[in-house]
C-alpha cells in the first residue's frame, strides 16, 4: 500500500485495524480461509457495514457469498500497520507494572519485542525479568542505537515520567506509549500515546448504579 | 447533580471528566485555590475551548479573570463520575498483569480499591500481594457479596477470559474491564471496556517510520 493510500485512512479506522488483525490472527490461527464482514464484525465486536467501509480502503477482496480471504486480508492489513516486521521496543521502570509489561505474551505476535527494561533503582537492575536482565537507565542509548528502538513505553511513577519521555527523546525514540497519569511534554515529532489505567474504571464508574458505592463520601475525589 | 443532568453529558466528555478529575487532583494537592480554563486545558492536553464547553455541564463556576474553583470544581466533577465515594473490585488472574494491576498505585486516590485478586493456579492461590492474599476463584460469589462488588477487572490469558467474564457476571458484576485481547460475549445489562495493550502500540506503529522496523518480513503480521 502506498503512503499516499495510508495517509487517507480516518482516525477512527486506523483505531479499529489492530482489532480486525487481532481476529484475523485468530481466524489464521483456527484454519479459516475466508471470513464474512458479518463474521468480523462479531469478532471484532463492531457493525458491519462499519467493517466494510473500513476495509474498502483495501481495496475489494471481499468475494460476495465467500467473503473476505483471511491470510490476504491479514498481509494488508498488517502492512498498513506497518506490523509486517517486528518493532523493538524499550521499556522504562522495572516495578510491578514495568516488569509485566516486559513478560506479556500478547506483544510477540502483534508486532512488537521489548528488547530491554531499564530502571536507576539499584535493587532491580540486574534483576532477571523473563529473557532479559534489567539494565541501568545509562545504558538507554546504547541499547537504543543497537537495536534500531523507535518505540518506548513509561512505565515509573507520575513524578519520574516527565524525565523518562526526556531521556528516550534524546536517544531518538520518536513514539511513547506511557502509563504514568500524566501529560508528557514532548516536542512536535515525538508522537505519545496514555493508557490511564484509573480513567478506564472512571468511565465506567460514570456508567455504574452510584448505590453500588461503599463507605463514607470523599470530600474531593 | 441530578441523573437527568448526567444522562445529557456527551460520551466524549465523559471520557475527558477523568483527565481533568487527575489534574484537578495534582492542582489541589499543590494547594492551588483557582485555575483558569486554559492552564486546566494544557495540564490535559485538552484544548481550552472545549474545556470551557466541558465544564459548562457543571454549572458556570469559572469566574472572568480568576478561573474555576479547583476544590469544587473537583467536588463538582468527582461526583458526576460517581467516584466521590469508592467503587471495591475484584481483579481475575494472578499472573503477571493482575499482580501489577492489585499492586497499582494510581488507582487509590481515583476511587478505586481492589478487594480481591483471584485465580485457580494452585500455586498463586494463597500468595501474599500487597496488602491482599490471592484467594481461589470458587471465592469469587462470597467475596462479591461481602464487599459488594460491582467492578471486575479481567486479566487471564485470552482463552480463560470468557470463563472470568461469564463468572464475574453470575455473581453479579455489572462493568468489566477487560486486559484480555478477546470480544466479551456479556449480556445488555454488564458494559465491558477493552484495553489490549498491543492495540494501542500498533496505532503508534501506523504512524511511525516504516523505515524504522527491524528483522524479516513476517508473511502474516
């Protein structure tokens, strides 16, 4: 696919094609050789004319009656992400968070690899961490240059996260996915993404029956 | 604020509520009485136009030239999330991630306590995790009832997570969130959100340089 193609998805679709690629590795994975937008749709837990407006910019390869061919559909749609090769991957903070993110099973056939965990704190560097060895922060730009890392993720407290993104800006990486409930200042090219873990169970919590609560009323949150 | 209010908040908003509940959070902590809307915006990373749009859901409590009274603002904000009192949760899956997530510092002052991790590996079952001890899922209605528990957090692998979900929803939970990279099957009346950690890296890697990427190309993503 051309940039010039890639440049023209919407937001919202490039949003939804990590999930149609999630159900299309499942697919792959139980032999299916085709699929229908109506079974993707389910899969992926959206509607299906949503699917189908969302896989014309692929182009059309799905046969009507048959449906999408599922190893066809993957190769693009894995090209479009850019996840047809692995991206290295650096983590920073070696607690509890850090550490299961290191051992998480579900980065190694998306497209990802942590390559390395760093921390300062000299109780955990050195420290075995699945395949890896918990390194020094000092050793960031070495362990960056070697293995070509675009891609970090913050994983310390909120009050070291500002000078974690710092760090990771100076050695190159150009993409931050950061855990710490903070806004990072990054400069323009440096593209950041938050998972707030507290905001999700927030959002829900607005949904929820308030008189599901318990204990007494806090006066500010 | 009356349910009718609530009902009239757009979903956008809802989930914009959080960020500025954390950062009104901090603004309190450092024992700043006002803010304006536009330091509330960059503290957000939110533009300041629909901070003010945001906000005129609660009422006009800015004032020109002084800005918004963080202590009610937060008062104001915190009870239209329903996290002015705390919501208990129980966490499914002892592994890695659940550990990390029973261990979470971020979710203390945000309205959230977890109560209860579980899991059926005999050997986490009876595990010290914080101030918690990992308990076995046949716990998990006793646990429910006692606490009253209306949050479950998911975090097994994929091909346990049903399971959880359809255990979390016999024992009457009613939101979910899920770590697992699976679509729940729940019925009307449980809302589940998702957060799959490889979603949120691949929309980082549509946007980078495919330059960047290292290894051999995979044929299947």
């Amino acid at each position: 696919m051309a940039p010039s193609g890639r440049a023209s998805i919407p937001e919202a679709t490039v949003a939804r094609l990590p999930l149609y690629h999630r159900c299309l590795l499942d697919l792959r994975d139980e032999g299916r050789p085709t699929v229908s937008s109506e079974q993707l749709a389910d899969l992926a837990g959206v509607n299906a004319a949503k699917v189908r407006k969302d896989l014309s910019h692929f182009g059309s390869y799905g046969t009507r009656g048959v449906g999408y061919d599922v190893a066809h559909l993957l190769v693009e749609i894995a090209s479009a992400l850019n996840v047809d090769r692995d991206w290295p991957c650096v983590i920073v903070g070696a607690g509890n968070l850090g550490s299961a993110l290191a051992t998480f099973a579900g980065f190694t056939n998306r497209g990802f690899t942590v390559v390395g965990v760093l921390d300062v704190d000299p109780a955990k560097v050195g420290r075995p961490l699945g395949s890896l060895t918990v390194r020094h922060q000092d050793d960031l730009a070495e362990l960056v240059a070697r293995e070509g890392v675009a891609i970090g993720i913050v994983a310390v407290p909120p009050v070291a996260a500002q000078e974690a993104a710092d760090r990771l800006v100076e050695v190159g990486i150009t993409s931050i996915l950061n855990f710490a409930p903070t806004v990072l200042d990054v400069p323009d090219h440096v593209q950041v993404r938050d998972v707030d873990l507290a905001v999700e169970l927030q959002i829900l919590a607005f949904h929820e029956d308030p008189s599901r609560r318990v204990g007494p009323t806090r006066t500010a949150g």
